[in-house]
C-alpha cells in the first residue's frame, strides 16, 4: 500500500488570514470593532431606514449595507458582518427589544426551569436564517482583498444578558444564579454554547472566513470561574468548529482578562486573542504574542482617540505597532468605537498604521 501525504493546505492570500495564520506582516492588517455604526452618517440614514435596530439586523439587504459602508469609505481589510450578540438568545426563546437611548431588554432566565424551557439548539437557524442571508450578500460584493467576519457572543457574555435582561456594570444578577444554583447556570453556558457552534457553523457555511467570540464581561470571573465559564466554554465551541470546519480561524476576545490573557489562546485553541485597551501592548508583546500558528494579537488602541484624534492618536498608533511588529498582529481597536468618534480620526489611524507606524 502506498501511502500517500495529503497536500499541505494552501498559504492564505488575504492579509488578516496571513496573520491569523502565524506570518509577521511588515504593516498589520487593520479593521475596527463597531467599524459599523453610529459614528457614520451613512450608517444612522440606512439605519433610520430600517425603522429599528433589530429590523436592521434580520433584513439581509440593509445589513449587508452597513457592513459596507464602512470598507467603502476606508478600505478595512476586513467587513465584519452586521448583526448582535442578542440574536442568539432571541432564537432560544428570550424576548429583545431596543430602548431607544437605553440599550437591549430581554426576559430574565433565574433558574433551572427557565434554563429547561429554552428551545433546542438545533433550532436557532429559524430565528438567524437572515443573517446567513447577509453573509451570503456579503461574499457576493465585497472587494476581493477584505476578509469576511462572522461573530457570536461568548456563553458567559451572552447569559450575563439573559439572566439580568439587560446589560449591566457588574453582571451581578449572572454571578448569583451561579452561585444560587452552579449547576443549573452551567446547564444555561452549555445550551448557549451548543447553540453557538450551531450559529458560527452556519455563518461559514455561508461565507464567514474567520468567527469572532465576543467575551465582552470575561473581566468579572475570578479563578475557578474564569476557568469554567470563559476558557472552557470557548475551548468547546473552537474544538467542535475545527471538527465541521477545519481551517477556518477562530479569533477570542475575552475582555479584562487582564493577567489571564497569559496562555489564552493555547488553554482555548482560539487563532488569535484580541486585547482590550487595559493591557500594555508592549506587556503582550512578551507575555501573549508568539511567532507562528496561535501567537496572533489583535488591538489595542484605546477607543477614546477616535473622539479625541490630534498627535496623541499618532503617537499611540505607532506606538503599538512597533510595539506589536515581532510576531502576528491585526491592528483594532481595544473596544468598539463610540458614537461620538469623528471619521476622520478613523480614517488618520489608518493612514499611520498603513505608513508602517
Ligand atoms: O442604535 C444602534 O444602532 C444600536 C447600537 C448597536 C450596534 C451598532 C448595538 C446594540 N449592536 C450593534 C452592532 C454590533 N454589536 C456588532 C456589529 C458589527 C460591528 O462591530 O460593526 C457587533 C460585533 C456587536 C457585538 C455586541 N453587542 C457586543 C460585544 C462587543 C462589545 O461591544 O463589547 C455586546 C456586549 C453587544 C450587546 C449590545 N448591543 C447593542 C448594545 C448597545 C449593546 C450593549 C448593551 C449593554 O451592555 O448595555
């Protein structure tokens, strides 16, 4: 019998899939989170158009426009498609609505019995049809250099919402139904996390290339619980995304972590952390980035220098990306830009980072 090597996977020509991929690029590639948003004007027309913010997220035609948008006027090297964490729970069963000027609602999960009653996870795909929608536009017209994105919430992030029903500053209400009932709360984490890998499965089925996991509230699990509910939960959905689609990267952003960045990606087997702003990039530079497969960083530029703009943002651009220049790295923000940012802020980062820092 002969055997015969399968063929080593193709080199990714796409920027953001190189640097995924482990390469050291000499000008990172740059996209920005919430690059669609309130900051544009063209966002707030097409968003006023669709009468609402959930209307906004489940019509394939609009938001695969505001995804656009903003690759049009700045020329990202990735479109990350438009929708919300808050469609996965929608699709279990939670009620959503938008209070204008206030944020999400949802009805409140406290208990093993609310746990029980959430749909089955095979069933979000009715709910979230119109996003794969969207993405499917979204491969159809984006230019052929950008990367396309796909995300969910993190199981920890996405209950915090579902069990206050609302966002809150310290996730307090989440903290204690686990501690009320640790085993109930795990069974909610796993429902979400089935359901996820239903969701980002199908985002690459049709056209995601890289999935983002949203782990905005990471920051507020201490020890043992960091451990169950961030690391390990993320580490499930990334092995059983392998599994149906191997090749495809995963980037985690678990938010605050602080120290526990440490080792993230290698606990997780995620492709790449994103770093918020509270963490020096020089610190990541030596303490999470690496060379090769797994050493990715994306970020970190605080978002209050779209606001603010002038020398500081230049200084701070350049500073971490020579700071970041040694191993993998995809230039972002350090959170989700804000609605009072100005785009030419955005489009003055661009340039310096474009200029090698
Ligand atoms: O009025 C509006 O137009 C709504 C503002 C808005 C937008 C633009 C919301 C409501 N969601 C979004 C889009 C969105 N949300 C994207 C689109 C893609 C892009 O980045 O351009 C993404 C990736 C998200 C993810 C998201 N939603 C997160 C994780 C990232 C983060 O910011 O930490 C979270 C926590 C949410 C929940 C949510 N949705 C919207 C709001 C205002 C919130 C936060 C609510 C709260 O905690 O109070």
């Amino acid at each position: 019998m002969t055997l015969i090597a399968a063929p080593p996977a193709p080199r990714p020509t796409k920027t953001i899939l190189r640097a995924l991929a482990g390469e050291t690029l000499p000008v990172p590639p740059i996209w920005m989170m919430r690059q669609a948003g309130r900051y544009l004007p063209e966002y707030r027309a097409t968003r006023a158009q669709a009468g609402d913010f959930l209307k906004l997220c489940y019509t394939p035609d609009l938001a695969a426009e505001v995804t656009l948008q903003p690759i049009r006027r700045f020329g990202f090297d990735a479109a990350i498609m438009f929708a919300d964490i808050l469609l996965v729970p929608q699709a279990l069963g939670s009620d959503l609505w938008f209070v204008t000027g206030e944020g999400p609602r949802l009805s409140t999960i406290t208990d093993a019995a609310g746990v029980a009653a959430l749909r089955p996870a095979g069933s979000v795909h009715d709910t979230l049809a119109p996003v794969y929608e969207t993405l499917r536009i979204l491969r159809r017209e984006l230019p052929a250099e950008t990367t396309l994105i796909g995300f969910a919430g993190a199981p920890w992030t996405v209950a915090t919402y579902m069990v206050a029903g609302r966002g809150t500053k310290d996730q307090a209400p989440a903290h204690a139904m686990k501690q009320a009932d640790r085993a109930a709360f795990a069974a909610l984490i796993d429902r979400i996390g089935d359901a996820t890998v239903e969701y980002l499965s199908a985002q690459i089925e049709a056209g995601a290339e890289v999935v983002k996991l949203f782990d905005s509230w990471a920051g507020s699990l201490r020890g043992q619980d960091f451990d169950d509910f961030a690391v390990a939960p993320t580490a499930r959905i990334i092995a059983a995304l392998n599994d149906r689609h191997p090749g495809i990267p995963v980037i985690a952003f678990p938010r605050e972590a602080g120290p526990r960045y440490v080792g993230f990606a290698a606990a997780t087997g995620a492709d790449a952390v994103a770093l918020d702003n509270g963490v020096s990039a020089e610190w990541a530079a030596m303490n999470v980035q690496r060379a090769g497969p797994g050493g990715c960083v994306q970020g970190n530029l605080d978002p209050r220098h779209m606001v603010t703009g002038g020398p500081e943002l230049v200084d701070e651009t350049r500073r971490i990306v020579r700071a970041l220049a040694g191993g993998p790295h995809i230039f972002n923000l350090g959170h989700g830009i804000t609605p009072d940012a100005d785009p030419d802020n955005v489009a003055l980062m661009i340039e310096t980072v474009r200029a090698g820092g």
